[in-house]
C-alpha cells in the first residue's frame, strides 16, 4: 500500500519485544513482556503514573537495553526518530539546531540551510529561527523537535508524553504534526496520559500497569469494551492501585 510520500507502509518492519524486562538495583521496572507492533499504525501507550510508558518507550527505541529478553525489528532495522517530553535541543538558534541534524544526518552543507527553513516554515516557526531553541516556549520547542525529527524522514516515530504540560493551542499544533507524519507514512508510537488525546490519535492502544502491559487492543475496543478492571478503572478517571 502507498501512502502520500510514495512509501510502501507494509516494508515497514515489526517490532518484537520477547520476554523484554528491566531491572533497577534489583528492582523491577518493567515485567517481562513479549508484544509485536506491526504496520503503519497509531499505537498509543498509557498507563498511570509509574506505569513504566517512558521505560518501554526507551527500551523500543533502542536507548536502553533489556535487562533480560530482547528487542529487535523484523528483517531490517527502521529510520526512527524520538520526541520526548521536555525536548534535548542544543545550546544554538532554532535554525541551527535543525542544520546540525542535517550535519549529522549526511546532508551536503549547501542543502542544509534551505532544508532547515523549509521545515521551520511547515511547523510554524519561520519567523523565529534566530531565536535560542533553549529560550523558546514549551509548545515552540516541541514543534522544533518534530521539524528536527521531519527532516531524518523517520518510517518509526517515537513520541514521549509531547504534549505535557502545554496549553490547548500547543497541544493541537504538537497533534496536528504527529497526524502529518501518520499521512506521509510514519509508523506512530507514542505515550499519553491524556484519554481525549488517545480517542483522538489512536488507532491501537498499550495498556500498561505496576510495569505489565495488562491490555493492548484496537482503540475502539479498548474504549467501549476494555478487558481488564484496571483498563475500566483508568477510563472511568478512578485512581488505578
């Protein structure tokens, strides 16, 4: 199948997690958990407080490593890229920050500027790319990182919590970007709190608690007819034990 970019969704490889888990001090974080995500689809992660979204979220994309168990992509390893919550942008203009992952990234010196402002330009943030990346807003730095993120052209989107704490207007802007990248082609995974959000973006949703996933469902399913008392619980907006 095609998507609007040209790109086949269906060589997009699956991601496997067997018997993935992660200890801390002894402690564990994450239970031993074997999940396959596949396709070109909206996967939502939520869960309460401390459920562990961050950690599977970092355990996915490679940035950490399972304590037991492993996890690795079917066939190839993807294009990826990360949005986290509080954004890691570098000590230089917004301009400057997106020339540097192009730097990064291969690009020739002569196309990096011009590539830079295009994206800007798309994300809404041309007129700002003198500006410090560190002194722009929170919603400002989050549309900075998915333009950085646009621009690495990634098949997997991993999205953490990106739009905590950010008002109404940065949060449809922050959801309206992650929808573009879906429309281009983009493998979403993302975590959220926010259940309006999920019902929204979602078009299958991790259920986690205490470190397990108890659920992982299409969102419709999830939504009306959810399988575990926990899942119930979340949705109704009770306090999850």
């Amino acid at each position: 199948m095609n998507d609007l970019s040209g790109r086949l969704t269906a060589e997009i490889p699956s991601l496997v997690l067997e018997g993935a888990s992660f200890l801390h001090r002894g402690q564990v974080l994450l239970s031993p958990l074997d999940l396959r995500l596949t396709g070109c689809c909206r996967t939502l992660v939520m869960g309460p407080n401390g459920a562990g979204k961050s950690l599977l979220m970092r355990l996915a994309h490679g940035l950490l490593t399972p304590s037991n168990g492993c996890v690795h992509w079917e066939g190839r390893t993807p294009r990826q890229a990360m949005v986290f919550q509080r954004p890691v942008l570098l000590k230089r203009s917004a301009l400057a920050n997106l020339s540097y992952a192009l730097a990064v990234n291969g690009t020739p010196r002569r196309l990096r500027k011009p590539r830079a402002r295009e994206a800007l330009e798309r994300f809404g943030l041309a007129t700002l790319e003198k500006r410090p990346a560190r002194v722009l807003s929170g919603g400002e730095q989050q549309r900075l990182a998915l333009a950085r993120a646009w621009l690495l052209d990634p098949e997997v989107l991993f999205l953490d919590e990106p739009t905590s704490a950010l008002d109404p207007a940065a949060i449809k802007a922050v959801e309206d970007a992650v929808q573009e990248f879906h429309q281009r082609g983009t493998r979403i995974v993302m975590s959220s709190h926010d259940l309006h959000q999920a019902r929204r973006l979602a078009d299958d949703v991790l259920f986690l608690c205490r470190g397990k996933v108890i659920e992982h469902a299409p969102a419709e399913t999830f939504f009306t007819a959810p399988a575990s008392s926990q899942a119930r619980a979340f949705i109704r907006g009770d306090l999850v034990l």
